[in-house]
C-alpha cells in the first residue's frame, strides 16, 4: 500500500470513530433527558431558602420611573410579549411618572422594538400622552457605538431628578448612560432589572407538565437579558448602585392564560391589542411546553415597581460568571449568580433579590395572572 493509499485508509478510519463517538454522545445525551431527574424537570437545584425581608425594609414604590426594554409582542410565535403587559402596566398605574422609555435589542432587532414601543404608546395616549420614547442600542456594548438616543436621553433625565430604573431587556442602553458619569450615579434611587439566578437552576418551564419536545422535558430557556450583554451587566453591578433582581424564580408563581387575556382584551382597545399579540406565545406554551399559561418574566419587574410588599426578597451576593453545576452549553455561559450574603468571601457586589410572591399577591393585581401551578 503507497502512502496516500495509507493516508486515506486512516483518515476513513478516524471519520468513522468520531462518527460513532458523536453517535455515542446523542445516545448519551438523549438519555440523559429521558431520565426522570427531579432537578430537571422541576429547573432547581435543592437549595437552602432564603430570608424574606419585612416590608418595611423593602423599597418603597417610586415617584418617576424609567423604563428600558425591548418589547417586541405580536412579532412570531416564540417571541414573548412580556414586555408589552410590563409597558401598559405601568403606563396604566396613575401614581408613577414616567420620565422615558428607551429602546434596546433584544427579544427583536432594535428596528422591531422600538417601532413596537412607539405603537404601543401611542395607544396608551388617552391614558398617558407625556411619555417620550428614546431610540438605543441595536447590539451588545461591544459591537455597538456611543451616543444613541437614549443615552442622551437618560442621562439627561438623571442629571434633573432621581429616578427608578426598569430594565426589561439587556443592561447595554444602562451601561452607556452611566458608564464613566459618577455625578449621575447617586440620582438612581434603584435599578430593577429582570434576570439573575441561584447556581444549579434551570429555567425549565415544562417542569414535568408535559411539553411535547426532549421526551416531555421541553425547551430551556437561557437568562435572556443576562446572555444577550454580559459586558454591561458587569458594568452596572460595578457601579454599586442599588440593584433589585426579578428573577425567573418568581415569575414562576404567576401565569397568564386564556382567561387572562380575555380580561387584558376586556379592559380596552390597548388591553385588546396587547392580548391579540400575546396569544401566540400562550398557543406555544400550552403545545410545546405543556402549560395552561406563560410565565410573564418582565411584568413581574413591573408589578414590583408598583408595590414592592407584594414581594418576598433578601439581600444577596452576586457575580457574574459561568455555571460549572449546569449542563453542557449553559455551563459555557456567564451567568449573573447569587448567593447567600455569608456565603462567599464578602468582597462581591450586593443586590436585592425577589424569590417569590406573598400568597396574598398571587391574584391581587387586576389582570395579571393566576396563581402558577409549579411542577415541583
């Protein structure tokens, strides 16, 4: 046999190994899905509970707010329309001023997003017309330049009077306006953003309900707004500004399902567009993953806004960094971490994180959901 005879005949046979190598892995693989593993199906790991603080230690609701997000409802079926419910949400609650709403990427490019953000507004206008809608980032911190709109804007905002940040989507519009301005740091009263998590969980919505996808496991869901910027999120726990985490954790405890939409469309022509926007993500929850409702991620962050006693938080240790107790690809992801306050060696950046709700919340607010029936 001459040499490029012998050099083919070993480069099919190392095709084939790593053939049945990668075989043997998806074989492993599935496997490992279709075991009945309580972690998994339920996304948490066993964990010590956390404290619950008393409402006086709580923040008490803001005066002027303003809002970031990257709403992008009614744009296909698996895009959530969280943001939407969040917007109107706090558009609809009359004792909290508005100072903006930027745009960010995210759910949707920033083209979607913000035209999102204006329409909805728009419809809003009866109730509130005084709301500016400010144009930011189309991608993360890395790749994006400086000097957006909503940069502007906001840190115009903040150089007036104190405000409470909402952040629904990526920190990467929050991260621009704050970055190198330490005037500007003491005029947030608080940030409150949706995404964090405590190491081993999973977001994990099926939860044995059921999905039709992974042997009845369904999709995993990623800490969107942490994956999509990790560099601003790193940013603004830096900065030691206050900080207030609505997490995965507690949203699911409230679901939103058909009856809901049906008294969202009820209680107006901006609640009936909102709900016929929203009812292609609930369809995709009840098929694929199993469940009678979604779990409203960014209206959460929102109801906290509101009323903040509704919410059972602790203070925490957080850190961005990668998962080692999760699986393969979520272990290769940075992931804004918490932990017990006397659990790490002290030096970390603090946060307020919400868990849970208080029983009396679970149905308290007017159009918001039921009651989340976990799998666990």
């Amino acid at each position: 046999m001459d040499g490029s005879s012998r050099k083919t005949t070993m480069l099919c046979r190392a095709a084939t190994w790593a053939g049945l190598g990668l075989a043997a892995l998806m074989m492993l693989f599935g496997l490992t899905l279709a075991m009945p593993v309580e972690t998994w199906r339920t996304g948490q790991q066993s964990s010590e509970p956390l404290p619950i603080l008393a409402p006086s230690e709580l923040p008490t609701a803001p005066a002027r707010i303003w809002i970031d997000a990257d709403p992008a409802c009614g744009k296909g079926p698996r895009v959530d329309p969280d943001d939407c419910l969040a917007i109107r949400h706090l558009v609809r609650h009359s004792g909290i001023s508005i100072a903006g709403v930027s745009t960010v990427f995210g759910n949707a490019p920033l083209e979607t997003t913000d035209a999102i953000a204006r329409e909805l507004l728009a419809r809003l206008a009866p109730l509130r017309d005084d709301v500016p809608v400010h144009r930011g980032a189309a991608a993360p911190m890395r790749q994006a330049g400086t000097g957006t709109d909503a940069e502007h804007a906001l840190a115009s905002a903040l150089s007036e009077d104190r405000l409470t940040i909402v952040a629904l989507g990526p920190l990467t519009n929050l991260a621009a306006a704050l970055r190198g301005r330490p005037e500007l740091h003491d005029n947030v009263r608080m940030i409150v953003a949706v995404m964090g998590r405590r190491p081993g969980h999973i977001f994990h919505p099926a939860e044995g309900a059921g999905g039709g996808s992974l042997f009845g496991h369904g999709p995993v869901f990623r800490d969107f707004n942490v994956a999509q910027d990790p560099d601003a999120v790193e940013v603004i726990i830096g900065l030691g500004i206050p900080l207030v985490l609505v997490p995965y954790e507690v949203a699911r405890e409230l679901e939103i399902d058909d009856r809901t939409l049906d008294q969202i469309a009820a209680s107006g022509a901006d609640g009936q567009w909102v709900a016929e926007r929203a009812r292609p993500w609930l369809e995709y929850w009840q098929t694929d993953i199993g469940r009678e409702g979604f779990y409203p991620f960014d209206l959460l962050a929102a109801l906290f806004v509101t009323d903040p006693t509704r919410f059972a938080c602790a203070p925490v240790a957080v850190d961005l960094r990668r998962d080692g107790t999760v699986f393969f690809p979520f272990s290769r992801m940075q992931s804004l971490l918490i932990e017990p306050i006397d659990a790490g060696p002290g030096n970390e950046a603090r946060a307020l994180y919400c868990h849970g709700l208080l029983r009396r919340a679970a149905g308290g607010a007017e159009h918001c959901g039921r009651a989340g029936r976990r799998g666990d």
